[in-house]
C-alpha cells in the first residue's frame, strides 16, 4: 500500500482537527507514535501520513499535552515490551511502486538495499520465500474432454439428440442416422473453433524478461530474471528488456518505450523524482520514476531497486486477468437468443404432444396411434436444421470476412459483431499509424511547411508544400495576438498583389540550396540534433527506422528535402563534436558539429543545433532569423549558411507571440511541437587540443563545461510539428459506423489533448454535439465508483491517460447501461478489456501475440475500416439467420396446424410419421442452408443495430411466421378435404397428395422467405443461385419419394395424378399472393417501401 493510499485509509485528519474530540485526537495521536515507532524506515516522516492542510493542526497536536500524556504513559507502558520483542523482526515492505517516495526514503524502507552493493546475497531465498518467483502465472491447459462435453450439452444439441431418440423410439432409424449425423458435425465444427480460442496463452511467458542485470555483495552479474525479489538493484541499459516492475534510483538520459502497457510508441523519458499525488492511482504514462516489467529501454541508462514482482506487476495482473476471464465464459447474444428460442420449443413440443394425445383418447382412438401422432408433431416442432445451419451459416460468413482481413477466431462473434452499439477503440496503431511523422514545419518568415506520406520512410514518397508568409497573413481563421512583419496586408494596393505567388505548391526537393535560408537551417537542425537512421533489412530489403520515434520522424523530414545524413556528414564533411542529451527537466538537446571537408567550406565556424519544448528553448534565444531581401540562392559558393546571407534581428515581444500562435495553433491540432535553434560558434583552438589530448568520456565532460557550448544566445528559426497521423479510410470508417448507429469511443493512454485532437479529426469527438462533447481522464475514472461511471450522461467519447483497469471498468460499464460493447486494440494493455467485451478485435499486424489469443476476431491488415465491413457481414449473417429461422419456423408450424387441425376435428391425420419426416428433411435442410448464404440486402448500414435484450424473433417475426403457417396449412387442409370428400380419393391417395401440395408449398415459401418485407418480385430469383439449386434437390427428391418404385413404399406414399399438381399450382399462386399482401401491410406499417 502506498503512502496515499495508507493516509486515505487512516483518516487521521479528520481527528487532528481543533473541532475533534479527545477520543479522535488521541486515536491520531497513538497512530502517529505507532507507525513511527515500529516502522521507522517506512514512516520516519509523520507529515507524509496527514494531508499537506492539516499538518499545522497535527503539529500543535503532538506539542500539546494531550501528546505528552501519551507518551509518557501509553508508550511508556506498552511500546518498550512491544519492541523489544521486535527488535529482531525487520519486515519487508510490502510490493507496491513507491512513486510517492523518495529515493533516500525508498532506501530507508529496503533497509537491505545498498544504492552501491545492492542486497547481500544471504538474504535472497529468505526474501523469495516471503514474495515468491519473479514469474508470470502459467496460462491453463484446455481439457478436450470438458470442451467435448460442452458442445454435446448445449441446448439445441441436446434437442437434437431427443429428436433422435424420438425417431428411434418410432423405428425409423433412418431419419436418426440422419439426425446424428447433424449432431457430430455441429460437435466437430463448435468443438474445433472452441479449441482454436481457447488456446493456452504461451505468449504470456514470451513476454516475461530471460535475464538481468543485478548488483549484489557488490558485484554486477547475470541472473535469471525469475530470480529477481523486491530489493534487488538492477542495472539497465539502452536495448534492455525491464526484467521487473522498478523503482528508479539513479537515471541519464533514460528513454522507456512503455507501448506494451500503454499503446503509445514514443518513449517516455524517466527521472527519479518523487510524485505527489491527489488520487491514489496514477496512470501508468505519469510514473515517471518506474520502469515496468516486459518495456523496453530506448535509450539511456539506469539503476533501480525492483520493487514488484510475479503477478503483482502490471503485466503480471493483466496475465491473471485475462485468465480469470477465461475461465468465466459468457454465451455471445446469438448463443443466449438461439438457447432460449430452444427452450420455448421444447416447451411447445411436449404441450402439443400431449394435447394430441388427450383430444385423440377423448375422441375414442386408438393410445398407441395418438401417442405415434404426438411423437410426429413433436419431431415437426423441433427444427432439426436449425443449429446445423446456423453453424454453416456463421462459417460461411467467417470465410466472406477473411477476404476481408478479418480472421474469426470464435465462430459466435461473427453474428455478434453486427449486432454492437458500441465499438471501443485504441488510438495508437489502431485508429492512427502507430508511428510519429512530421506533418508540419514553421519557420520565423512565417512560411508553414506541410509534409504529405510523413510516415513514409521512403524518401522519394511525399511532398513538401509551402504556404508563403503573404498568404498566412491574409488568413483570417489564424490566431494573430500582434501584427507580424512591416507590412500589413491592407497596406498593398491590389494592383501590385501577386495572387499566384501566394498559392501554395510543392516545393523542389532536388535543389536544396535554393531552399528559403529559414527552411534550411531549421531541416539543418532537424537532421543533425538527432541520433535515429533510417536503414535498409537485409532480408525483407524493408526500411526501418532505428532510434527514438520523434527523432526517426525528424530524420524522415529531412530526407525528403534532400538534407539527410548524405549531404551533411557525407557530401560537406561534418563531424560530431559534442551533444548534450535531452532531459526531462532542460527539455531539450544540443549537438556540436563542425566541418572537416575544407575542399567545399559552407561554414567557417562550428555550429550548435539545438530542439526541445518551444516554451524552454524560446527564452534561451535572443535573435531570430528574420525575412529579409536575401531570401535564396542557388550553388554552393553562394550557399544558405553563408553568414553574409543571413538577416539575424534581435528577439522582441512581437516575434515572441507570433512563436506562441503557432504553438497553440499545431498543439491545438494534436502535434507534438519542438522548437528548432542554432547558434555560430567561434573556432576555438584550445577546444581543438583538448580533442586530441582527452579520450572520448573526459572530452564530452569537459566540453560540458565549456562556456561556447551552452545553451544560450541561441538564434530562433522554426517549429516543428509532430503526430501520429489518422489512417486513411477511418474517418469515413467512422461515419459509417455512425449512420448504422453505432457510437464509436476514443481509449488511449495518451495526453487527453492529443487524443481529443485525433478524435475530432475523426469525427468521434465535436465539443458542439451533446454525445460527443465529454473527454475524462483515467485518474478521473478512479475517483468514480462502478455506478457513477455507469450514470455519467453524456457518457465520454474520449478516454485520456487510461490504465488497464480504467478500460476494463469502462467496458463493464458500457454492459452495464446495455450496450454491446466491441472493443479493439493492439497492446497487452488492451487484451483484459478485449477479453471482457461482448466483441474483442485485435490487430493482426502491430498486436501482441497476447492480444489477438484474447480477440474473438483479428484484423490482418491493422485497418479500423476493416471493422465496417466486418459489422456489416455480422449483420448480414444475422440476417440470413433470422430469415431461415422464420423459415423452418413457418413450414414446421403448418405440419402442426394441419395435423392439429384435423385432430381438433375429429379426421383421420392427413399426414402419416414417415410423411413429416421426409418433408422436414427434405423442405427444411436444403432451402435454409440457401438461405445462409443469401446476398446482403442494401442499405444494411443505414440501420440502427437491433437492441440487444430483444431475442431473435419479435411479436411482428413470431406474427409473420403465425400467419404464414396457418396460410399453408389452411391450404393443405383444403386440398386434404376435397381429395378426400369431394373426389373421394382413398385415405392413402389423398394423404399423399396433401403431401405433394405440402412440401411443393414450402420450398416455394422459401422464396418468399429471402426477405421479411422485400416482395419477391423485388428480390428475384435467380440473385441466389444456392437457393435455385436447393429447390431443384428438394423438388426432385419429393418426385422421387412419390415416384419412385420401393422408395415411395418406404416412404407411404403412392403416386398422384394431374389433379394433384393443379390443386397444388393453384395453392401456390394463392400462397404467393397473400404473402405479397402481407409484405405490403409490413412495408407500410415499417415505413419501407
């Protein structure tokens, strides 16, 4: 427990106050003496465990005499005996990051720790028995045989299986086998999927650090990571993996790339200041003083005590999280809906089964008999297709969403994905490139500069596109706090304004000396106060940037305007001298080059380049370079740098609040913003001694000191702006999901500025629309208990500076208020909360291994536009879903009704066992399975998504599928009597030509079944090839049954003559157009037409 956290838990203000009573004071005063008596490493420093406002009260307290009485009693009594039975007992302090202590506290509680010799080695198993192995937990085995149970337990598997027994208990053990059949396959396809998701999460164990680096008794050596414990002092350097969750003690220059924990690719630069925290909790971006288990060290060095370990480390509690949620497996709505549909079934099968029965004894027939008819509704009630097809259906869907880089990893999350209201998003890699690109350059003439394909590293991609300083100046949407330049637009006649100099256009990158002096110089500085390079992999012939990502995306810039490494250390010679690194308190860094090829001489003197934080390094410039009358020139003996050339003018206010403007104006964009400078320094031939005398460590710190070599009387030449820029597409991505209803959410670990710059961008943030006008921040959110975040109305858009556990409460939330939520991501940080979501996306590309083992579905291609075509496939398979269900539903209905009906009146059943199940087999099977692959309906996207509490048939489904049913059974009743009554044909005859009616009656239905309102003069029919080939099967087989010698026995069918096939086309037409009338009835009362 951290010290903020204890001081919240005590409470002791609240009894130090003059207002409190003598029990409270004395309750903080025996507090106080406790905890600095008997943890004096811990709480030497009372001041630490009483909040800043009340120490003067808490100080008078412990002068007052109530103190005194205290001490000399109480602790006079009770404290000697309690310490001296401790004396011997040094506890270890508890794992906790500790960034509210100092380093010389921190020492004091890790009394073992030596900064110099680290911790002796004697004491290291007492302490890894105390804490235990520095291991992540190991991820469970999945049990084959409990998956297999599973499957062979769902609901409608289980239907499946009574319907079998039913059919065999009948004898016709035919249509068992089939049944089966259906019953394995649907096993072996949720068996393989399950297996496939629920893989162990070996890359967990990728993620844990090999070895490290530790100093104890005195002496560095390499140990196995796992072997770490709290009080270890570990050394890191540049290229390191951080083996433990760290405290740091001793930092230079120390860079950490923490975008495993937090998402963001810039390095964050670490110093070993204590932080004073209002909240308990702080982000993990803001603990500047840690280093975290599984992060790498970008550049610098460090030394630091480890100070959590295993599990309690934050990749350790992500690990344990997402295990826990593994282990808790929540059914996808599709799964739910479907199960519940199965229960009402089931229910309805036993109701009408005993029904039958009781009308049957009722009318005096025969037990035996009804029960057989009972049995046989029974059959025609359950859906023998339905998981079958749903299953196929979903898998089909799955291999249309991989042609669309869309890799499905549980076969659910197909269907649910079109049914989400909320898509959660992480900005790095996910909704931008994940790299930093320079998208804007500004230079003291007041030209801007924009670089397009910034991220690029090819040199030959983009441009370079310049906005001369005239027309900035007649921009009337800039920011001006001043007047800049002499010259004020107004003060231009029109007849002498040059309207075409002042549109913007590319400039030539192939003649860098031509380039505005204030350009160059600030390139000159972008490239060489830098220590990235852009380099070719020998394997995939790929370039790669290698150093810090700010640094490569200067190094890019510069590139592009042909002022790289190339021309400065190559073609002119120039040669590091000196470079003072950046820190996190100058906030900035200088180099000192100076030239060595003498043959082409473009300066005289050596020069120092200088970037930082614009606020820091404009107060370090006394000149700026000015416009002036010289402003190109065109070869080498006439160069940019030439000294004649260039118009220096002293800093002043004005200039000063135009650099101020531009700042405002890029931060307020989301860009990263450093100011660019540089200053001429005299030959010095003293310093050229010292060069060749001091070997390399001696000479940086001596030249450190050097007077030419500070940071001051710097010229001022430019700003330089820097993003992590939108991908292509997702703005529109975005909108799209927005017109299909779907509110789109912003989750970074990010600068709440930046992130809400990005957002509104992209449309997902607009400070003038109610739903999209909120940001919070994580340290937000932790003062927020589950029900406030759940009630925040507006709810934010845009998520800042976010934990894992921020996402994971943001996500519960989100389900909480109803919503199904899908949330993408690509860092270690996202996999808890991916996993939790109703929908997890990973990235296939920039993900972690973790990652996309916790996704339901994995983009390939890193694109969020991905994520449109995947909703609008879930949609699709939803549909196709629901129309095969409406389906089945209405031909198994009108089984019922009809052999209901007849019951009801007293008539011989018009269809024999054997009868309904050959029409279920073959007018229930085929025709779905064509109906699961039925094209995409337009305008799919324009929709709102279904709400997620409704089940899969509504009252206007369950009314279609009733109407329907009564329509074809009225019918078959109709065609059954007059067979039988007006044309007296035999029982048997008329049985089979009720069938004939029946079955020729519901694979036509199946064409009415592609749309629930479209009529299907409007859907065609030929648009569905499957469906025309599932009907020619369905057809040809019932010709078959009715037929066919042998087969039409087995079967109880005889064959029908041409009277037959009339009274049926006339059922047809008449089918058609009642549906027709009822599609119109629909499309008005929805408003579709």
């Amino acid at each position: 427990m951290n010290v903020s956290e204890l001081r919240h838990q005590l409470k002791i203000h609240y009894r130090c106050k003059s207002s409190s009573s003598t029990k409270q004071k004395k309750g903080a005063v025996a507090m106080i003496l406790l905890l600095t008596h008997f943890f004096p490493n811990q709480f030497s420093d009372w001041h630490e465990l009483v909040k800043e406002s009340d120490h003067s009260d808490m100080d008078s307290l412990l002068r007052s005499p109530l103190a005194t009485e205290i001490k000399s009693g109480e602790k006079s009594r009770i404290l000697p005996d309690w310490k001296s039975q401790l004396d011997d007992l040094n506890l270890p302090p508890p794992q906790a990051l500790y960034f509210d202590r100092s380093v010389d506290k921190l020492l004091l509680m890790f009394s073992h720790t030596d900064k110099d010799d680290g911790l002796p080695e004697k004491i290291v198993p007492a302490l890894r028995s105390h804490y235990g192995t520095n291991q992540l937990p190991t991820p469970p085995r999945p049990n084959a045989l409990k998956m297999l149970w599973e499957q062979l337990t769902d609901f409608m598997v289980l239907i499946l299986i009574a319907a079998a027994i039913i059919t065999a208990a009948e004898k016709e053990f035919n249509s068992m086998i089939v049944l089966l059949v259906v019953v394995v396959l649907n096993t072996i396809i949720g068996f393989s999927q399950e297996w496939k998701a629920n893989k162990t999460l070996n890359a967990l164990m990728n993620l844990s650090v090999p070895q490290a680096k530790v100093i104890r008794d005195g002496e560095q050596r390499l140990i196995e990571s796992e072997e770490l414990v709290p009080g270890d002092l570990v050394i890191l350097e540049e290229g390191d993996a951080v083996p433990a969750d760290i405290r740091l003690i001793e930092v230079s220059q120390l860079g950490v790339i923490e975008g495993v924990l937090t998402g963001e690719s810039v390095a964050v630069q670490k110093n070993i200041k204590a932080i004073k925290a209002n909240t308990r909790r702080i982000p993990l971006g803001d603990c500047k003083g840690n280093a975290f288990m599984s992060t790498t060290i970008s550049r610098g060095r460090a030394k630091g005590i480890v100070v959590r370990t295993g599990i309690v480390t934050e990749i350790g509690k992500i690990s344990t999280a997402i295990q826990k949620g593994s282990k808790n497996k929540v059914k996808t709505p599709i799964q739910k809906k479907l199960s519940r549909l199965g229960h009402y079934l089931v229910a309805l099968a036993i109701f009408l089964c005993a029904l039958v029965v009781v009308i049957g004894i009722a009318w005096k027939r025969n037990a035996k008999d009804m029960l057989n008819i009972g049995l046989s509704l029974a059959v025609s009630v359950i859906p023998e297709g339905l998981v079958a097809v749903t299953t196929v259906t979903m898998a089909i869907g799955v291999r249309r969403m991989a042609a669309n880089k869309c890799i499905v990893r549980t076969l659910p999350a197909v269907e649910s994905l079109g049914s989400v209201t909320v898509i959660c998003s992480d900005k790095t890699g996910t909704l931008t490139e994940g790299k930093m690109g320079t998208a804007e350059m500004w230079t003291s003439d007041n030209s801007l500069y924009t670089f397009t394909e910034s991220t690029s590293l090819d040199p030959s991609h983009g441009q370079i596109i310049r906005e001369p300083d005239e027309l900035r100046r007649r921009m009337i949407h800039l920011r001006h706090t001043t007047s800049y330049g002499t010259d004020s637009p107004t003060e231009h006649s029109s007849n002498n304004i040059n309207y075409a100099a002042m549109v913007p256009k590319p400039i030539d990158t192939s003649m860098p000396n031509g380039y505005d002096r204030q350009l160059f110089y600030a390139l000159m500085v972008a490239n060489l106060c830098n220590n990235s390079s852009i380099r070719r992999d020998e394997e995939t012939q790929e370039l790669i940037g290698v150093g810090d990502p700010t640094e490569i995306a200067l190094t890019v810039a510069a590139q592009k305007a042909s002022l790289g490494n190339d021309y400065w250390l190559k073609s002119n010679g120039f040669e590091k001298l000196f470079e003072r690194a950046f820190d996190s308190e100058r906030k900035l860094m200088s180099s000192v080059y100076r030239q060595t090829n003498t043959d082409m001489p473009i300066i005289k003197e050596m020069v120092m380049v200088c970037k930082g934080a614009p606020e820091e390094l404009l107060v370090r410039c006394n000149h700026y370079m000015s416009s002036g009358s010289i402003s190109r020139v065109s070869n080498n003996h006439d160069h940019p740098m030439n000294s004649s050339h260039n118009v220096i003018t002293e800093m002043n206010d004005n200039f000063a609040s135009q650099v101020y403007d531009e700042n405002v104006r890029m931060a307020s964009q989301g860009l990263r913003v450093l100011g660019l400078a540089y200053k001429l320094l005299s030959p010095d031939n003293m310093i050229s001694n010292e060069m060749q005398d001091q070997d390399e460590e001696e000479r940086q710190a001596k030249l450190a000191n050097h007077p030419e070599f500070g940071e001051s009387d710097l010229v001022f030449v430019g700003l330089v702006g820097l993003i992590d820029p939108p991908k292509e597409g997702v703005k529109e991505a975005v909108e799209t999901c927005q017109k299909a209803g779907i509110h789109v959410m912003m989750i970074t670990g990010d600068h709440v500025e930046t992130a809400t710059a990005i957002a509104a961008q992209l449309g997902i943030f607009n400070r003038n629309v109610i739903g999209k006008s909120r940001a919070i921040l994580g340290r937000e959110l932790d003062l927020l208990s589950d029900d406030a975040i759940i009630a925040l109305d507006p709810f934010p858009s845009v998520f800042a500076r976010v934990s894992p556990d921020n996402k994971l409460s943001i996500v519960r939330a989100l389900q909480q208020r109803g919503e199904l939520v899908a949330m993408t991501g690509d860092g270690v940080n996202d996999a808890p909360a991916i996993k939790k979501a109703d929908v997890g996306v990973a990235m296939g590309i920039a993900g972690t291994e973790i990652t996309k083992q916790a996704a339901d579905i994995v983009l390939a291609n890193d694109n969020f536009t991905s994520i449109v075509h995947a909703v609008e496939e879930g949609r699709h398979v939803f549909d196709n879903i629901l129309k095969f269900i409406v389906y089945l539903l209405s031909c198994n209905g009108a089984e019922i009704f009809l052999m209901l009906i007849c019951t009801i009146a007293n008539i011989e059943v018009p269809l024999s066992v054997m009868m309904i199940l050959w029409a279920n087999i073959i007018a229930d099977i085929p025709p779905a399975m064509a109906l699961g692959v039925e094209p995409t309906e337009k305008k799919v996207m324009e929709r709102p998504p279904r709400n997620p509490k409704i089940g899969v048939l509504t009252k206007v489904t369950w009314s279609i599928i009733f109407i329907n049913s009564m329509l074809i059974a009225a019918l078959s009743i109709s065609t059954y009597l007059i067979n039988l009554y007006v044309l007296k044909f035999p029982l048997q005859e008329s049985r089979s030509m009720t069938f004939t009616s029946l079955t020729t009656m519901q694979l036509v239905h199946s064409f009415n079944a592609r749309s629930v309102h479209l009529s299907v003069f409007k859907t065609g029919i030929t648009s569905n090839r499957y469906m025309m080939g599932a009907f020619i099967l369905a057809f040809s087989l019932m010709i078959l049954g009715i037929y066919a010698p042998g087969i039409s026995t087995w079967l109880e069918l005889t064959s029908v003559g041409w009277e037959s096939w009339v009274m049926t086309v006339v059922c047809v037409i008449l089918l058609i157009l009642f549906v027709e009338v009822e599609k119109a009835i629909l499309r008005r009362m929805m408003g579709k037409f």
